[in-house]
C-alpha cells in the first residue's frame, strides 16, 4: 500500500479542518491493517476512520491510517433475525440503509448520523431513544501492539452514554475491523417515543410505520436542524448533555421552570447542553469562519477556512459561561486533537 507524505486531511475530517498528516496511508483490508504494523512496529500512529467525531487543532506528525476496509455479510440467518457484520470503513448510514433496503430492523433511528461503521462503537452513538448497544452484538479489533485479533462481546465493552471500554481503558490499543448486529427480519420493535418522530409520522397519517418510514422520518428531522457537513463543517454534537443531582436540578428548575429535562434515576437529571447554550446567548453566533448553529446550539460550526483552534476557543467560551450561569461543568464528545 501506498504512503502519501504531508497530506491533507480536510476531506478527512467532517469539520473540513485543514491540518496535514507527515505520513498517511489507506487500509483496505485487515491483511494490509496487519502488514503495515508490522513494517512501522515503532512508529506513532494515528487511526483515522470517518473523521466525524474529532476536532484537529494541530498537524499529525504520526503516520496516520484511514481505514476504509469495506464489506457487509449476513453471518447468520434464522426465521426473525439476521447477523449483519459490517466491515469498519463502511459508511454508517450507508450501511443503515443496505439494513432498511433488505429490511432487517434496529438501526433505523441511526440513520444520518456521519462516520463509519468502525468507529460507531467508540461512542456508542445513540439517537432518538436508540443506542448502538441495542443491536450491536460484537466487535473485531486488532491489538496495536501484538497484532492479534480480539474479538470483543457487547458486554465487554463497557457501552454507556456515548462511551464504552474504547475510550477509557483500552483506548488507542485496538483498531476496529469489523462489526455485528442481531436485527430483526419480521416483528420490528420500533422506537417512535421520540417526540419529534410521532409527530412526523401523525403528520403523515402513517399508523402502521415501517423500518423506512422512521428511518425517513428521522432524516428528515436531522435535515432540518442539524448541519449537513457536505455543506457546513461540523462534528455533530459538540458537547454531551450533563447530568445533575436532583437536587442541584431542582434550584435550576426554580430559576428557570422551562428547563427542558430527561430522569435517569431518583437522584440523577440529564439536560439538554443545546438548551443551556441557548439560554447563554451563543445560538447562531459567529466569530469569522467559526460559529455556533443557528438551528442547533450543541453544534459547532466551521463554515469554511475556520481553524480547529478557532472552535476550540469558542468552545471553551461556552464552557466558561454555563459554568458561571448554572455551576454545570461541560464535556466535549467530539475529540479534540
Ligand atoms: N434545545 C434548545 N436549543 C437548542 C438545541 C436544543 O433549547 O439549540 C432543546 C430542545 O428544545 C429540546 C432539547 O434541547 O428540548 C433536546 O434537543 P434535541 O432533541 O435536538 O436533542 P439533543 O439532546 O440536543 C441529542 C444527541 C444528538 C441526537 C439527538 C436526538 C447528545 C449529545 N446529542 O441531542 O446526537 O441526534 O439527541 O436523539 O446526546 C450527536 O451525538 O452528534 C448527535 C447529534
């Protein structure tokens, strides 16, 4: 395979940051994953999959590998269910709607959502009441350092909101190759308890939904409020939704009692980090090339030559005011490089 040197990876990362990598290479398949280890046993890397989850804020000087390593099977079939592995370099919603076309069901209110199938699991990247964790029966990984296949099961990966063992204590060891699903071939359990799809769906007169009408309602939602990043650099949610101790959420309901909220237990309170940075005043702002979304306050926005710092400050402005303004301390989920 081939090593292409100072190269560009605005096409490779969904906020079109212009940052350049001192080595680069495609990855194709697993055998070629393997090979390329070897031969830079010593190196640094830097594994670069859909690229819609990251912000780069500097140069890679690692010898960065894109992996595009495509493919989807059905591994297993019975009279309700089919076993659907993707290959990691799949395109996410590619793959969500190969599901919809050959209707196996669970994924339908993933569809939209940027990135490849193989960093899918990093995250666990949820949306309308449905994480990956729900249908995801297993990964395949390589192990940077001894080149040897893992396979890891649902439950070995730690999955919660947006994160799982790929981020805490396996991070950077594994490269993920590939990735299965049980989903359903009669029998769909749809998920319609998101608000906005019912509404979609009553709006349409549809009482019986398919796999594809929620699938088409839910691009519909996400096409009119979040940015397309053919046309506007973003990553998606910038930040994650908080939590908060009841009690803590009680004296912020007193001063603001249309807070929007989600219960998680007795003693815990998500709320919508879009909603607070809203109430800060940053919707639709703009500094230069950099901004907040008009639509969608949790996205930041590159819309054109922005640099990764120049969102990167803004995103720090944003933490500083929601801290002084309601004592939460934001997380990013997007990556920053
Ligand atoms: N809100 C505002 N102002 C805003 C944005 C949101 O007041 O600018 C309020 C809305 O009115 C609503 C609430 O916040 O009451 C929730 O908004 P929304 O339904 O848009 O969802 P979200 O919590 O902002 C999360 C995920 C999204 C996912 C949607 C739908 C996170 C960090 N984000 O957003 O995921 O698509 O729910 O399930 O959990 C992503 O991870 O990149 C992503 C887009």
């Amino acid at each position: 395979m081939k090593i292409e040197y100072n190269k560009s990876l605005k096409r490779y990362n969904t906020f079109g940051i212009e940052v350049f990598a001192s080595e680069f290479a495609t990855i194709t398949s697993v055998t070629e994953l393997e090979n390329i280890l070897i031969e830079n046993e010593n190196k640094s890397l830097f594994i670069l999959s859909g690229g819609s989850n990251m912000l780069l804020t500097k140069n890679i000087n690692s010898l960065v590998l894109h992996i595009s390593i495509k493919g989807i099977t059905v591994t297993e079939a019975s009279d309700t269910h089919v076993l659907v592995s993707s290959n990691a370099g799949e395109n996410w919603h590619d793959f969500v709607q190969y599901c919809i076309k050959n209707n196996y069901g669970g994924l339908e209110n993933l569809s939209l959502i940027p990135g490849y199938v193989g960093s899918a699991p990093i995250q666990n990247i949820g949306a309308y009441g449905v994480e990956l964790k729900d249908t995801m029966v297993s990964c395949e990984a390589i192990n940077i350092s001894t080149r040897k296949k893992h396979v890891f099961l649902k439950n070995d990966c730690k999955f919660g909101y947006r994160n799982s063992i790929f981020k805490n204590e396996s991070k950077g060891k594994y490269i993920i190759t590939k990735v299965t699903f049980k989903l359903t071939k009669k029998e769909h359990q749809l998920n319609t308890s998101y608000g906005a799809i019912e509404k979609a769906l009553t709006d349409q007169k549809i009482t019986q939904p398919t796999i594809k009408n929620i699938s088409d309602a839910v691009i519909k939602i996400r096409q009119s409020k979040l940015p397309d990043p053919a046309e506007i650099g973003n990553s998606g949610s910038f930040f994650k939704n908080p939590v908060v101790n009841t009690g803590h959420f009680i004296k912020l309901q007193q001063a603001h009692p249309n807070i929007p909220f989600y219960k998680i237990d007795e003693n815990h309170i998500k709320i919508p980090a879009g909603w607070l940075i809203e109430q800060s005043g940053f919707k639709g702002k703009r500094w230069g090339d950099a901004g907040v979304h008009e639509k969608q306050a949790l996205v930041l926005v590159n819309y054109n030559n922005a640099t990764g710092n120049e969102i990167l400050e803004i995103s720090k402005k944003i933490v500083t005011s929601i801290k002084d303004k309601f004592n939460i301390s934001l997380e990013t989920e997007v990556n920053i490089i």
